[in-house]
C-alpha cells in the first residue's frame, strides 16, 4: 500500500497534477520506510522537505496572513526553480513512481 501511495505522489509532481514541492511533502512520511526503494531517493527527498518545512504548501495556506505568504512566496518560487519537474525526474521521481 505505501509503495502505491510513492508511486501515484511521485507520478502527480512528475506529469503535474501537483508541485514537486508537494508531492515531496507526502512522499517524507514513506521515505523513511522502504516505499521508496532507492537511498539515494529517500535522502533527497528528506533534505528537500528538510529545506523548505518552513514554507506554507497547500490548505496551511490558508491560516497565513496575506502579507506573510507574499514573503514567504518569494523563497516558495526560488525552490520551485531548484526543485522543479526537470531535477525531480532527475532525482529520482520516476525510479520513485516504478
């Protein structure tokens, strides 16, 4: 079962259907099990979460005040170019979704 739920995570961020940054925040769960085969995957996954946690991804969202999720939309668009559909294919989403 949790080696569906990577799987259907990991193809969601790589065909769209969500962000990488969000299918990495349910992916962290099982990336400490051995859903995701792959160390080399569960650490970058582990390090992605452990870098933008901060961040409001998603219904937290709407608990923020307006002028903090502009601040914090900026550092949101800045890890979306470094974690995007290119370097997740490149990190592991597709051996993830396999």
């Amino acid at each position: 079962m949790d080696h569906l739920r990577a799987r259907d995570a990991a193809q969601a961020g790589l065909d769209g259907r969500t962000t990488v940054l969000e299918a990495v925040r349910q992916l962290v769960s099982l990336a400490h099990t051995d859903a995701i085969a792959e160390l080399e995957d569960r650490r970058f996954i582990i390090a992605v979460e452990s870098e933008t946690d901060h961040l409001p991804i998603g219904e937290v969202r709407k608990l923020w005040a307006s002028d903090a999720l502009k601040e914090k939309d900026l550092e949101l668009r800045a890890q979306r170019n470094c974690t995007g559909r290119t370097s997740w294919k490149l990190a592991g989403g597709e051996r993830v979704k396999a």
